[in-house]
C-alpha cells in the first residue's frame, strides 16, 4: 500500500465514525462577507486567539504560583528565580489587557454595525456576559500578586459593594473572605480565576461561537439595504482563515513585543500597616466607572451619591444589554438612530471620563 | 533525488517556477521552526527551572550538621544531602555512618531501624547493611551510597567519599 492509500483508508475509517467529511463539506460552504467594515470582523477572532494565550500563559503560572500566605513570594520567585518566569507573567498580564481591548473594540463594532439584531440577540447577551466575566477575571487576577498596588486596588474595587443597601456588606465580605483583604482573599479570588471562572467563561464561549457558525457574520446595515447580487464574500476556508491566522500572528508578535520590552513590574509585598502609594489608580478598563463613581460623589456628596452612582451605573449596562429589544427595526429608522447615539454617548462617556481618571492622578 | 523532484515538479509546474516556489515554501517552514523554537525554548526554560536549581545542589560535596556530635547511640539523623534525603546513625558500638536514604530500587526513602541493626525500605521490603550501605535482601540492585563522617566538637561534617 502506498502511503496515499493508507492516509485514505485511515480518513475513511475515522470519517465513518466522526463524520469529518460533513464538517468539511460546511467549512466549504462557509463563507465570510466582504466590504469596507470587514476589518472589524478579526476582532472576535484577535479576543478567542488572546483568551487562548490567557489560558496556556496561565497554566504555566499555575506551576509556580502558591496561593494565599505565599502568594507575593511566589509570584516573586516567578518573576526573578525562574528561567523566562518574567516574561511569562508580563506575556499573562499582558495578554489580559489586550484581551479585555480586542472584546471592547469587538462589542463596540458589533453596535455600530447593529450586528445584535435578530436573529443574533443571544450572540449579543452571551458576548455581554463574556465580557462581564473577562473583567471578574481582570479584577480577581489582579489581586493574586498580592504586591502593594493589587492590595489596595482590591480593597478600593470591594468597597463598590459595600454601598450597595442592605445587603452591600454582606456581599463584600463574602468576596474578600472576612472584614479586610487578606490570604484568605488571595485564596477565594484564585479558586474563583482559576476554577469557578474558566467553568463558567469556556461553555458560554462555546456558545457564543457556535451561535456565529449557526448565524455567519452579519453585515452592517448599509450593506444590507444593498441588492443581493451586489454583495461580496469569500469562502472561510481557506481565504478567511487565512486572513484570521494571519492576525492571530500579528498579535502574538505585538504581545511578545510588549511582554519583553515592557516586563509587567512586581511592587512591594503588600502590607496592611504601609499607607497607599501615592498615584494609586485601577486598571484602565475600571478606570471609567471609578470615575464617573467619583464625579457623582462630588455632585451629590455621601451615601446618597454612591447609592446614585451605582444606580446610574447599572442603569446604563442594563440598557446597554438590552439594544437587541428596542432597536429591532431592520430598516434605518427613528429607534436605529437613537441606538446609535447611544452608542456613541456610551464611546465618549467611556473615553472621557478615562481621561479625566487618569489626568487627576498626576 | 533532488534532480527525480525537480523533474516531477516540472511536468505541473510552469517551467523556471518550482525553483522559486519550492525556495519559498523552504524558507517560510524554516522561519515557522525558528519561530516556534524562539516560543518553546523560553517555555522549556521555564518548567525546566527546578531541575536546573536541584542540578546546582547536587553539586554539594559537604554538609555540617551542627550539634550533630550530640546525636545519642543506636540513632539516626535525616537530613538533606544537596536536594535528596541522606542519614547519619549514630550505631550502638559507637560508630558513626552517613548513608545516601534513597532506596536504589524505586526511590523511597528508607528507614534505620536500630533493634533489627537495619535499613529498611517500607515500599517493596528491600534491605540494606547500616554500616556499609550493602544492599542485603529484597530489590535493591546496588547499594546505598556511602559518605565521609568526620566528628568536632562543633558538629558532624559529611561529605562525599
């Protein structure tokens, strides 16, 4: 037997039993619009490629890393004993910043191209959840270097919560495992990065991806409006894939570039008894509602503000989440404007107060 | 063999072209090997770490276990010889032995047992003479490895022999 007959009879044999042929046979049909937006259609792709670094660089970091007491002298033993320890870490936080980007730039370009429209609501709401999740995982990663700046940061993040009526108190002691953020913080936020998240984070994004499958790429509605004969694609396989690995590279290549020219620092071991470091801020991507948290809190001092504040807040996400239900309309229509200036007061919203955040730092 | 697949190239190829072509697939798959390389070597280095520091502990030729001198007879003292378990008896007769106390058949780490004036592996019953590490019964193929004891009043220094 010639290799070539072997190869078939192997394919055959497994082709009997896994069905690969009618995959092949979709991935062949599969086919991905072409026109002048079709840049933003890799930024799924670049957030999937990145959420896939996230979890290999954080598994390497699993074998090190020691939750709770030991937490900063492993993460430091990581960062300064262990060969390429620096750069896998800086790659791992690295990679979580351009991530949590790459799903802002995906979920603003889905807006503005009204790609949540049916039939793709439960594509919008699963992404709107994926999102959520990314920032849990930002936020609970950020804490388990326990090094001055992710002490304090938690400590500010958990005190969000805590102005929450009620039950505000209960929630933030529940999260940070007692009255003050300690090892046992350290210890619940890493069962929650590393167990409880990817258990939630990896079915909901098998979702999300089988739903772009079921419904291909929608196309903006300018494109739409468009006689079918005038619409241009090309098949996914290989043309687009091609097209997506070769982003995939390009990111690679700027997260390497990043993680080694920019090593991701460790700051001093966190300490109850040192006051906060002057200029001590959140990660970019909470900068904004920490903001707005804080202009509120200066319109309307007190409880009253925070309360206002986090109102406001969960006001904006909720409609936010729910654009699929009013903007419906296939056609470009009073609503269809409206959602879109919403989407741009939300862009400018986001982008000025991250400024403002940012500038009053210095 | 170059010469067979350039001629086979020929007959699908537009003539001058497989040249080009087949450079071209060579030089991106050597690129794509060096790029992979550049992502692995730095991952290999990376688990490959405690290997690395226990390689640079075995390089230990001497241990002082101090206060050791006081260890009383028929007794044993575990201690780490470079990264691997290691024991200095103290036998009835006075006689001082360190003894490497990792079993040479699968690895365990052994036991002195001064009323059967023995070493003995719990895992699979392997035996070993406490004095000179001879393995006596059981699986172990070689004997235990026998160090160098020298007694101050300071303590006890092991080292290799």
């Amino acid at each position: 037997m010639t290799s070539k007959t072997i190869s078939t009879t192997v394919y055959d044999w497994v082709d009997e039993r896994l069905g690969l042929s009618e995959l092949a046979a979709f991935a062949r049909h599969k086919t991905v619009p072409v026109h002048a937006q079709s840049f933003w259609y890799y930024w799924g792709g670049i957030s999937l490629f990145l959420f896939l670094v996230q979890c290999f660089t954080g598994v390497l970091l699993l074998v090190y890393y020691r939750p709770g007491v030991e937490a900063y002298e492993s993460v430091r033993q990581i960062t300064f004993v262990m060969h390429f320890g620096w750069l896998i870490r800086s790659a791992h936080a690295w990679s979580a910043n351009l991530m949590i980007f790459s799903i802002l730039v995906h979920m603003f370009s889905v807006f503005f191209m009204k790609a949540y429209r049916k039939p793709r609501e439960f594509g919008w709401l699963s992404g709107m959840a994926l999102l959520g999740l990314a920032s849990v995982f930002g936020f609970s990663g950020y804490l388990l270097p326990m090094d001055e700046l992710s002490y304090f940061a938690t400590k500010v993040g958990l005190q969000i919560p805590m102005a929450i009526p009620l039950i505000g108190p209960a929630i933030a002691n529940m999260l940070r495992g007692g009255p003050e953020v300690s090892e046992f913080t350290v210890q619940r936020f890493f069962a929650l990065h590393v167990v409880v998240l990817p258990a939630i984070f990896l079915p909901l994004l098998a979702f999300h991806l089988w739903l772009v499958q079921r419904h291909g790429n929608a196309v903006p509605p300018s494109e739409e409006a468009k006689p079918a004969g005038e619409r241009k694609s090309i098949p996914f396989m290989p043309n687009f894939l091609r097209k997506d690995l070769a982003m995939w590279l390009i990111s690679l290549n700027i997260l390497a570039l990043l993680a080694s020219v920019f090593p991701w620092a460790l700051g001093k071991q966190a300490d109850s008894l040192v006051p906060a470091p002057a200029g001590i801020h959140p990660e970019w991507y909470f900068m904004s509602p920490f903001e707005m948290l804080k202009l509120l809190g200066a319109v309307l001092p007190g409880e009253i503000g925070e309360i206002a504040g986090i109102l406001l807040f969960t006001l904006g996400i909720v409609l936010w989440i729910l654009i699929p239900f009013y903007d419906v309309g296939k056609e470009s229509g009073q609503r269809a404007r409206a959602a879109h200036y919403f989407g741009l007061l939300a862009v400018f919203a986001l982008l000025t107060t991250t400024v403002i955040g940012y500038w009053t730092i210095r | 063999m170059s010469e067979q697949t350039h001629l086979a190239a020929n007959i699908v190829e537009e003539p001058g072209e497989p040249h080009t072509r087949r450079f071209f697939l060579a030089a991106a798959g050597a690129a794509g090997l060096c790029y992979a390389a550049a992502l692995a070597y730095p991952i290999y280095r990376y688990l490959a770490s405690p290997e690395e520091m226990a390689l640079s502990a075995t390089a230990v030729t001497e241990v002082t276990l101090k206060d050791a001198q006081k260890l009383p007879l028929a007794s044993v003292l575990m201690f780490k010889f470079g990264p691997s378990p290691a024991m200095l008896i103290h036998h009835e007769d006075g006689r001082w032995v360190s003894l490497s106390a990792v079993c040479t058949h699968l690895g365990c780490t052994v036991q002195y047992e001064p009323q059967a004036d023995r070493i003995h592996c719990a895992c699979h019953g392997g035996v070993y003479n406490p004095y000179t590490g001879a393995n006596v019964s059981g699986p172990p193929p070689k004997p235990l490895t026998l160090y160098k004891v020298a007694v101050n009043d300071a303590g006890v220094e092991v080292s290799r022999a």
